[in-house]
C-alpha cells in the first residue's frame, strides 16, 4: 500500500503515529502484529472499506509513525491504540488485530470494552506455550547475533507457506528491500519481541464480553491452530474459522477465503453495539 493522500500523523502525546484511512460506514481499525506497519493489511483495504470506514495505522516507533518510548508489552500498545480513538473522535470502533495486533485487541476488550463493537482476534494468541516461547527466544537470539537480514528470512520462512513464498521470493535484495530500509532498530525490535513474549491474558480472557470472532490457519507455525482454539474457548460467545491453509501470514496467502470469512462476521455485526 503506498502513501497517499489518505495518511497523516496523528499525535497521541508520547508519539505521533502514521494513520490512514478508507471508505465510508461504522468505524473498522485494522491491527497490524510485530511489524507494526499498516501496510500489512495490503489485501484487505479495499474490500473492507465498501462497508466501513477502514482506519490503520503504524505502531509507536516503527514505519511511518514517529519514534516514542521503547514498546516492552502489549498493554503499552493498547494504551496508544485507546489514544489513537480519542485523537480521532471515536467513541467506539470494531477491532481486527492480527498476531500481537489481537493480544492489542484483548487488553482493550477487558480494559475498555465499551470502546469496542466487535473484536476478530487473527493468528493470535491468549498466553504462551512451550513451543511459543521457543520459537520465540530462537528468533531473538538471530537477531541480536546475525542481524536483521536473517531474523526477517526466518520470520518469513515461519509465516508463510512455502506454495506461496517460493514464486514471489526473486532475489534476497528485492524481496527484503522495503522492510530492511524501515527495521527500527535492535533496541526498538527487542522491546516488540518482549511484548509478544510476555503476552498472557488466558486467565482473564473469560471476562470478554466483545462479540468476538477467532480466525486462524491450521499450518500456522508462528501461532499454532490450537492457540486460536484456545482463545475461542476461553472467551464466552467466541466464534473460530480454521483456515485449511495460508499460515501466520493468511490475510496476504489467502486473501479470498480470509476476508470472506472476516467479512461475514464484521458485517453480521455492524449496526449492533457490543452486549
């Protein structure tokens, strides 16, 4: 997604964040993971914004936004995403978070729920496991010991199925250009790392009372099925679509079936206020 006229910076006090937004209709706010870039949601923006005002934006510190305090949790995230809403007049939104993007959308679910008309909670997660955790530690330690050229390599060999990747991967310079020229630096990228490490609401996630919809991949190797599972049975009412494929990175793999999928529940939901 290319700038364009629809983007400005937004200050939210401690930064100012990149925002973009598209079409008409109840308010959308589209959730990026560790990226943090808005540009995640390529795929997404057009079909969403024939039914609502779609809203996304780069998180604290990485993208287009301007820099801020260092990122150490998830909740930090949600605090700026609350101020994001305030800065723009939203009294109330539906939430799409992908990965970090849905543990961002559950602390606002328990912190503000009147903040939130729907809640799609994408390859997310409610606390660690012991697979998480070591695939997790493994890609801090490349980072901080083969740099960011390997830590992005592996991240993309975790996050999309090799169908995919295979045709589109022409060379290591141009698949990897745009996100070498926007990483935000070790100190930045660890403090994400810490807030997807640290990230365990599985025993509060019962009082989440947001109508909720938990989508996911059955190959997903960053976020495993049995974790959107979990956050589907751990949240009353919680609705979950297992896609037979397109790993961590489903939205972009397999777009049609995703956005239909998501689409069905935003738009069951639209013109309704959460319970």
């Amino acid at each position: 997604m290319q700038d364009t006229a629809n983007g400005r910076r937004v200050s939210i006090g401690h930064a100012e964040l990149y925002v973009e937004e598209h079409g008409e209709g109840e308010p959308l706010l589209l959730v990026a993971g560790l990226g943090g870039s808005g540009r995640f949601w390529t795929n997404q923006v057009a079909e969403f914004a024939r039914h609502f005002r779609v809203i996304l934006h780069d998180h604290r510190g990485v993208g287009r936004s301007g820099p801020g305090p260092i990122v150490s949790n998830a909740g930090e995230l949600a605090d700026d995403l609350l101020r994001l809403m305030d800065a723009l007049g939203l009294d109330s939104a539906h939430l799409l978070g992908h990965s970090t993007g849905g543990a961002i959308g559950q602390h606002l679910a328990l912190r503000a729920p009147q903040r939130l008309r729907s809640l799609g909670l994408s390859a997310s997660w409610a606390g660690p496991t012991p697979l998480f955790v070591q695939t997790f530690h493994t890609r801090r330690d490349l980072l901080i010991n083969s740099g960011p050229l390997n830590y992005l390599m592996v991240g993309t060999l975790l996050a999309c199925p090799a169908w995919w990747l295979e045709p589109r991967f022409r060379d290591t310079s141009t698949y990897f250009r745009d996100r070498l020229a926007e990483f935000p630096g070790l100190e930045v990228e660890l403090g994400r790392l810490n807030a997807v490490m640290t990230h365990d609401l599985r025993h509060r996630l019962g009082a989440i009372r947001t109508p909720t919809f938990v989508i996911g991949a059955r190959d997903d190797q960053l976020t495993p099925p049995g974790l959107s599972e979990e956050l589907a049975q751990r949240i009353p009412g919680a609705r979950l679509c297992l896609l037979e494929s397109g790993g961590h990175f489903c939205p972009q793999t397999v777009t049609d079936q995703y956005n239909a999928r998501v689409l069905e529940f935003l738009v069951s939901r639209a013109g309704r206020q959460a319970a």
